[in-house]
C-alpha cells in the first residue's frame, strides 16, 4: 500500500501474456511496480492462468488482485441485436466448477473463431496463417490481438491498432462473432464464485454498438457490483454520464488503463480507481483474496 500522506494508485484492469497482453505476468507485474502501481489487478480474457506466475513475481509494496475479463453478450429486447459486454471479475474461486467449465468453453469457442477469421483474410488473398497466429498466442486465450500481431508481421498493416481499423473491426468483413455468456449469467456465474463483477469500457462506442442504460440497470438488479468509469475508451462526457448513472445505482465507480502491453496504446496507470472504491468493491468479494507482495 501507499505510504502515509500518499494515494495509493490502483489499476484494476491488466492483461498479460496469458491473454491478448505482450508482457508475461511476471513482466506485467514488474512494469506496474516500476510504473508507480500500489494496487495492480491482472483482468486476462477468459482465463486465470496469469494468477501464479503473477503472485510469485510480486515484490514488496505491491498487491495484486486476481481477477479475469469475462466475454458476454447482452440480449435485448426482441428483434434487437445482440450486444458484445466484457464484464471483469474480481476475487473469484479459481477452483469454482461452474466458472471452470465455463472459461474452457470460452476459450475453446475464442480458438474456433479465430481461425474462422484468419480462413477469411487467408481467402481474401492475405499471408497469414492459422499456426503462426497460434504461435503468437502460445498457449493463450486467443484473440484477435494475436491475429493483429500475424498482420504486422505480414507487412499487411503497420500496427495492431491500424489492423483494428479495418481486418479486424467488428464492424468488417473479416469479423465472426463468437458465442458469449449471456451477461446476466455472466454477474450471476462471477458472484456464485465468490466474486465481484465490474462492467468494463461500458461506453466504448470505437470498439463496437454499446448497451444502454436500461441494460447497466437490469444487471445492477442481478448483482452488478461496478462499472468502469474512467478508461482510455471514454470521452470526457461519457465518463461524467457513468459516474452520475453509478451514483444513480449504487454502483462503485472504478477507473483502469485497460493495459495490454504494445498491443495497444494504453499505459499502465493511465486511469486509476479511488481508494475508498477500491475497498468498497472487495468487501464484497469472498473466492479470493488479494496477494500482497
Ligand atoms: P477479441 O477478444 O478477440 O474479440 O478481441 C478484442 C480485443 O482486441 C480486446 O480485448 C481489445 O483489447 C483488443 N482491441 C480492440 N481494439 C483494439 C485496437 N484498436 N488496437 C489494439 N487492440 C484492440
Ligand atoms: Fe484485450
Ligand atoms: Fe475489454
Ligand atoms: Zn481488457
């Protein structure tokens, strides 16, 4: 923690290696020390695998939180379209069967999409392929980060995030979607693991349609601890809405960098979470505890 008369700086969403980051968690971990971090949660998609070797890479003053970011989808009303949701969730069971069971079939159906996509640049006459993205994933949940970094490579764009704009867009023709959790069995599986869940970039409208109000409040009404006021996807604007919409809910309002390594712009502690949110928010929390270097 923070020494006396200091703010402790917390960052509560951070990927690794063991998803679509470029910094292993032990590397993760050493950057968030030397980037001035107090308080580091390491949030990788869909799987817990970064945990251990983050715990033992951690030094003295730093305490990392265990958590994941969960895929989930938000189905609307009828004939409206679904809705991509990333929902984080802190201090879980890593041992929960539900939870268990439920990121290796997330993580086998990231595996089946990601190669659908590359089957369609492939066709579209681009020089990539499906075992070189694998090998850019080396074991991890897959995403389409891992496919970017085979585009770079390729010479076929001149970053990750240029692939983003176009090949990769959600919006694109290259894109396939995959089979998400439901978002409110997403706060249900995350509390039933001893967890809390906090509902990330909920306005990134860059990335892909967002949800509306009315959503955010249905899933306060199933156990929504939080939502993710600050983020690097955020307009000024947008984040005073969410904060007065969490006030409005009893939400806690979290801030985060959303960190992947060079795999995006976002730096470690670009957005931090307020001290006394940080605490709210884990009081709630029973699957886990936070490891203190
Ligand atoms: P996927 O999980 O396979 O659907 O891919 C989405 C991931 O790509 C998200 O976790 C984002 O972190 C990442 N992403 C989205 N937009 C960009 C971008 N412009 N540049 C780099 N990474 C991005
Ligand atoms: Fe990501
Ligand atoms: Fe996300
Ligand atoms: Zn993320």
């Amino acid at each position: 923690m923070a020494d006396s008369g200091r703010s402790a700086v917390i960052d509560l969403h951070i990927h690794s290696t063991a998803s679509d980051g470029t910094l292993s968690p032990a590397a993760v971990v050493a950057a968030a020390a030397v980037a001035g971090l107090d308080v580091m949660a390491l949030t990788d998609h869909d799987t817990l695998a970064g945990w251990d070797e983050a715990f033992a890479a951690c030094p003295s003053g730093l305490t990392i939180v265990p958590g994941l970011e969960l895929s989930c989808v938000y189905q609307g009303g009828e004939g409206q379209r679904p809705i991509s949701v990333h929902l984080l969730g802190y201090l879980v069971d890593p041992s929960h069967p539900g939870l268990v069971a439920e990121l290796c079939r997330l993580r086998t159906e990231r595996s089946r999409r990601g190669e659908k996509i590359v089957e369609k640049l492939v066709a579209a006459g681009l020089p990539i392929s499906w075992d070189r993205v694998r090998e850019f994933a080396a074991g991890a949940s897959i995403g389409r980060p891992h496919v970017g970094r085979a585009l770079v490579e390729a010479g076929v764009v001149a970053s990750v995030d240029e692939a983003f704009v176009e090949l990769l867009s959600a919006a694109g023709p290259y894109y396939v979607r995959k089979a998400d959790l439901d978002a409110v069995a997403g706060v249900q599986l995350i509390a039933a693991a001893g967890g809390v869940s906090v509902f990330a970039h909920p306005a990134a409208g860059r990335r892909g349609r967002v949800v509306d109000e009315a959503a955010i409040t249905a899933l306060a009404q199933v156990g929504l601890c939080g939502i993710e006021v600050d983020h690097p996807d955020h307009l000024p604007a947008e984040r005073d809405d969410l904060r007065i919409l969490a006030a409005d809910l009893g939400l806690v309002a979290t801030g985060s960098s959303d960190f992947h390594g060079t795999n995006k712009v976002n730096r470690l502690g670009q957005h931090t979470t307020d001290p006394s949110a940080y605490h709210e928010l884990m009081a709630g929390a029973c699957g886990s505890r936070p490891y203190a270097g």
